[in-house]
C-alpha cells in the first residue's frame, strides 16, 4: 500500500528573528519533520533549541522562507495567498499559558468565540462549545455562565484548550501547556488528550519538558538542538539512546532511567521501557531467569 501524505511535512526550516539588526538570533538552522495524520508526536529539546519557533510556524504566526518548506494538509505555507483562518482551523495551537488567551467575559463565550469567527451557524454553537467543554472536563452546564475570571488556574487551561478544540482542529499543538499545573490536573488533562487522539483521531504534537507525559502519550519523537532536528524515532527507540540524548541536555522517564542503570550494572534488562507496568514484568523477567 502507498503511504499516505503526512498531514505536516516540514522540510529543512530555518528561522532568524530581528533579521538584520544588533539583536539578529538565529533560532532554526534545518529542522525536518513528517507527521502522519491521526499520529501522537513529541517535541524534545533543551530551552532555546527551537521547539515553539517550529510550532508557530504551523499555524502561520511565523512564514516559512526560503529555501524552507512547510506543508500542511497539502497546503504550501509559503504561498502568499494562503487564508491564515482556515489554516487556524484546521492547525489549533495552546501556548504555555493559555489562560492569556481568554478574554471572553463569560466560559460558555469564550470557547463558543473560535467557532463564531469562523461563522457558524447559532444552533451549532452551544453543540461546538458543550463537546468542547466536556473534552476537557468542564462540564457545560455548570461552567458556560461562569465568570472567566472566576475560574481556577488549572480550570482557566481547560477553558483555554477547549477554545482551541472547538474550532475541530485536525490538528493539536501543545506547547508546553501543561507546565505549572499540579500533577493530579495534569495528568488528567493528559489523559482527555489521549483521548481525543484516541477516539477522534485527532493528530497530537505536544513540547514538553516532561519525559514521563512524552512516554504516555506520544509515539514518536524528534529531538532538536541548536535549531536543527538531530534525533528522530519512536519513543521507545529515543528514550533507549540516553547517552546521545544526554548530549543534548536531556533525560530519559525515570523509570527508563532506573532500567538503564541495571543495565549497566550487568543486568540484561530491556532498556526501552517506558512505564512502571513495564518495568515491573522486565524485572520478573530478570528475577525469574
Ligand atoms: N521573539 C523572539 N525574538 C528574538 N529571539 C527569539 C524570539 N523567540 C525566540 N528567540 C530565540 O530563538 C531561539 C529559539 O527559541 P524558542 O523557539 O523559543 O526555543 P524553545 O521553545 O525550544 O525554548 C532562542 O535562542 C531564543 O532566544
Ligand atoms: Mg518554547
């Protein structure tokens, strides 16, 4: 069978702010990514290699130039025609603070707010808003006449996300939206991403300084470091290479580091483990022989 077009095909992206001023930074120097549609990807790297220079790119907040390409859907980002709103449509970016991003007085307004723009119809709204709320857990009638500013840090996220999702993007890209949250929140949160990419097949890229949120919830990953794309594999095979990543700054879950510590003590552990319940069976495993 032929392979499908990856719904994201970034190809040797380079990226400098304040071009030609004292203040000029070179931020990407050749990244190249293919992500398949309905896919689960990660983002990896040390702070300032590059990782939400890249995203921006996907939704059109920073162009492409030459001789870089990036295409979404099948659509050339270069092209100066290129409609920006339903690039955003189809491309749903979460910033690290997302609650920036309300302003609505009103919950139930400020997701419906996305959808509105876009045009649709009144009575396809509130259905828009409802999903949306209760994708992420806030449950729509006790939340929609909420004041926004009333809510809960953690609660301010979700709304921020359920904005983004109610616009039914093909795509979701989290940058690191989950930091600062408390871990019982976040892995909640973590856990409606998943299923979004689950049940809706929904494409996930998610940046996160967090090895453990990448082991649950993506499938591959790509490294950068000083603005280029310098490890790529599954997850399991990123998170087996901990030298190399070590090179780059970076750590491996903590359980997988726990497995690579035995295997460098002589134990014949796997090394690409990425859970506890994993480890838990390689280590039977190794007791048992
Ligand atoms: N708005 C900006 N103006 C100037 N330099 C920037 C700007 N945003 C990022 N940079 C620089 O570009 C590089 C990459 O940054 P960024 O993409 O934010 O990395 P990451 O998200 O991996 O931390 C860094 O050196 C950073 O200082
Ligand atoms: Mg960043």
């Amino acid at each position: 069978m032929e392979k499908a077009e990856p719904i994201i095909r970034i190809n040797d992206l380079h990226h400098t702010y304040l071009r030609n001023t004292p203040l000029e930074a070179v931020a990407l120097r050749g990244v190249s990514m293919e992500i398949d549609s309905g896919d689960a990807v990660g983002i990896i790297g040390r702070t300032g290699s590059g990782k939400s220079t890249v995203v921006q790119h996907l939704n059109g907040l920073i162009r492409p130039r030459e001789p870089g390409k990036v295409i979404v859907d099948g659509q050339d980002l270069s092209d100066p025609s290129l409609d920006l709103r339903k690039l955003r449509q189809k491309v749903g970016l979460v910033f690290q603070y997302p609650e920036d991003q309300l302003f609505e007085r009103l919950v139930g307004d400020d997701i419906a707010f996305g959808p509105r723009q876009m045009g649709l119809p009144l009575e396809e709204l509130r259905p828009r808003a409802k999903w949306a709320m209760e994708m992420v857990g806030l449950g729509f009638e006790e939340f929609k006449d909420r004041y926004t500013f009333s809510l809960s840090g953690g609660e301010m996220r979700k709304a921020a996300i359920a904005g983004v999702l109610a616009l039914r993007p093909k795509v979701l890209i989290l940058d690191e939206s989950t930091s600062g949250m408390d871990p019982r929140s976040r892995k909640e949160l973590l856990g409606r991403i998943r299923n979004l990419h689950e049940r809706e097949g929904m494409t996930i890229v998610l940046v996160s300084p967090n090895m453990e949120d990448m082991a649950e919830l993506v499938n591959r990953i790509y490294v950068l470091a000083d603005g280029k794309t310098v490890m790529t594999g599954s997850t399991r095979e990123i998170f087996a290479r901990r030298e190399e990543l070590r090179r780059y700054g970076l750590g491996v879950p903590q359980v997988t580091e726990v497995m690579h510590e035995l295997r460098s003590r002589g134990q014949p552990v796997d090394v690409g483990t990425l859970n506890v319940e994993e480890a838990e069976q390689e280590i039977w495993r190794i007791l048992n022989s």
